[in-house]
C-alpha cells in the first residue's frame, strides 16, 4: 500500500508540473508567435476566420519534455525505463521539430514525402530500440506493424487537428485512459508519459478555446501527441485477464482513428488523395448538420471518455463479456460511420 500511494503521488507529480509549465508556457509563446508572424492563416480547406498564431504545439512539447527531465532526478528509474523515456524524448522530438518546420513553411509545408521520410525514419529507431508489438510473431512483421503504427497513429492526430480542442482534448483523454489500465502496473515509462503527455495538453486547452488569447498547437503540437500515444500504447499488458484486451488502445485511440480512415476511404471514392485536405472530417459533416463547434468537441470527448471506460473494462472481463463489448461497439460505429457519411459537405 505504501509503494502504491508514493507510485501516485510520483505520477500526481508528473501530471500536475507539466500543466503548470504549459498554462504558464502556451501565452508566452503566442506572444512570441504574434510578433515573429508565426500564423496559421485561413484557406479554402482551413475553416478559422482570422490568422491565428502557431506555437501552442512547442508549449506542449517543452512542458512534457521538462517535466519528465525533472522526474529523472527526482526518482530513481530502473534502467530500462530510463531508455524507454529517452527514446520517447528523442523521437518525440525529432517528431515535433518536423512539425515545427511544416508549420513554418505554411501554407506548402514541407511536402508529403519529405514529411513521410522523417517520420518512418523515426518509427523505425524507436522500434529497433525496443518499444514495439512484441506479441505477434514473427518478429518482422511485429516490427513492421510498430512502425505502421506509429507512423499512422501521429498523423491521425494531425488529421484530426481541425477544431479548437479536439485534438488535444483527445490527446488528453487517451492519456489518462493508458495512465488508468497501467497503473499501478511496472510499465511506469508508460504512466510518466501518460501522466506528463496529460498535464502539457490539458495546459494548453484554455488558450485553445479562448477567443482574445486563441492559439493553436500546430503540426507540431499534434504530430507530437500522436506520436507519445503510440508509443505508450505498446508499453502496456492488455491480456492478462482477457485476450481481447489487445483491442484496448483501438478503443482509447478509436476517435482520431476513425476519422483518419474515414476521411482516407471518402477521399478515394471521390477519386481524390487520401494526403490533399478536405472537409470530410466527421467533425465538419456534423457541424453542418447545426451542431456548434464545442458541442462537436464535446460529443468527440464524451465518446472518448467512454471508449476509455470500455477499453479498461475489457481488460478486466471474462473472455465472453469482452467478447460482447467488442461485437456492441463495432456495430455502432458501423450505424454511426454509415449515418455520418449520409451528410453531405
């Protein structure tokens, strides 16, 4: 009980520094980005009305960043976690700067290519240093379907980056659902990640939805979320109780998944690029159908919560229940996915 109690309190501690670091960070840096012209400003496919700056993104990487550094000296990692949260920092990093970079070269960016490279590149030090799927055999192919995921789940998060908090309030919420089936498990890389990833993004949220100190977190802010996620989400054991829990990252990611092969497969049908922007977001379909901005958010953060309830769930069920849980929300996300792709945009 004693280990337990300090275990939260470390955790509490890497959750609360980050948030405090990022509300006191994110204004700083819109300054900062005001007066460089760092500006997101709006397109035919961009929906904002004014050119908003870009940097909430460095806000969320530099408070994670200094609160897991901070940790490092105020526990003792065991050796393996230490190497874990190195890569999670250096890949992180390379992810956020290559972001960074695509935000700056507005509106080009860097270019699909170019951004793919560095990413797959990434993906695959961070696999080869050992943070992957490592229940699927062979080998290979387990390695193979890390990087996929990695490299898929970043994006997701940046494709879903179209609405103010969205993708962050669900970078947030995913967070603390890894952080809820880890602990109070040994995976602490992924429990200090969760808890820090948590912190820096609930941090910048308010500046998010303000409208007089409006600021967005940008490619950077968005790749480096996604990619933090995949990483925690190959750290944990979902199937001690019940095999289906290996399905337990797909429902706290489900959100930004499903709008990410959503919008690739409505793309295609119109026979365009799955990588040319669009407004066949889930998000905007339902916004033309009358609902607000927020309540959209909302909706999308709610429906997190509860995939969150249902994936820490069917970890700790017998086989037939999960197997149960599973057959009821594939279903509604067949009726939802068939609903929503009836509106037209």
């Amino acid at each position: 009980m004693t280990d337990l109690l300090e275990n939260f309190r470390l955790y509490l501690i890497a959750f609360l520094l980050p948030l405090v670091l990022s509300l006191c960070l994110t204004p700083l840096l819109r300054r900062l980005a005001i007066r460089g012209g760092h500006l997101d400003k709006p397109t035919d496919i961009k929906t904002h009305k004014v050119p908003t700056p870009l940097l909430g993104g460095a806000a969320v990487f530099l408070s994670f960043f200094a609160a897991l550094v901070v940790m490092r000296f105020y526990t003792s990692f065991p050796t393996g976690t230490l190497r874990d949260l190195r890569v999670i920092l250096f890949g992180g990093g390379v992810m956020f700067v290559l972001g960074l970079l695509d935000d700056l070269r507005k509106p080009k960016g860097l270019g699909v290519k170019t951004k793919f490279a560095v990413q797959f590149g990434v993906a695959v030090f961070t696999a080869y240093y050992g943070i992957r799927i490592h229940f699927i055999q062979p080998d290979y192919l387990g390695f193979a379907l890390s990087v996929l995921w990695i490299v898929g789940v970043s994006n997701a998060f940046n494709l879903i980056d179209i609405m103010d908090g969205l993708s962050a309030g669900q970078a947030a919420l995913a967070a603390f659902g890894f952080l809820l089936i880890a602990f109070p498990s040994e995976a602490i890389y992924v429990n200090f990640a969760s808890a820090a990833l948590a912190g820096a993004a609930l941090g910048f949220l308010p500046y998010n939805f303000s409208k007089k100190y409006k600021i967005f977190m940008g490619d950077s802010g968005s790749l480096f979320c996604g990619f933090v996620l995949a990483l925690v989400a190959m750290g944990t054991k979902y199937t001690e109780v019940n095999p289906l829990g290996v399905y337990a990252p797909l429902f706290i990611l489900a959100v930004p998944i499903y709008d990410t092969l959503f919008v690739s497969v409505m793309r295609l049908r119109r026979g365009h690029s799955p990588f040319v922007g669009s407004q066949d977001h889930f998000a905007l379909r339902l916004e033309k159908v009358g609902f607000s901005r927020r309540r959209v958010v909302w909706l999308a953060s709610l429906c997190t919560l509860s995939l969150v309830l249902f994936a820490w769930l069917i970890t700790q069920v017998a086989l037939v229940w999960g197997i149960l849980i599973a057959l009821v929300l594939t279903v509604e996300f067949l009726l939802v996915s068939t609903a929503i792709a009836k509106i037209k945009i």
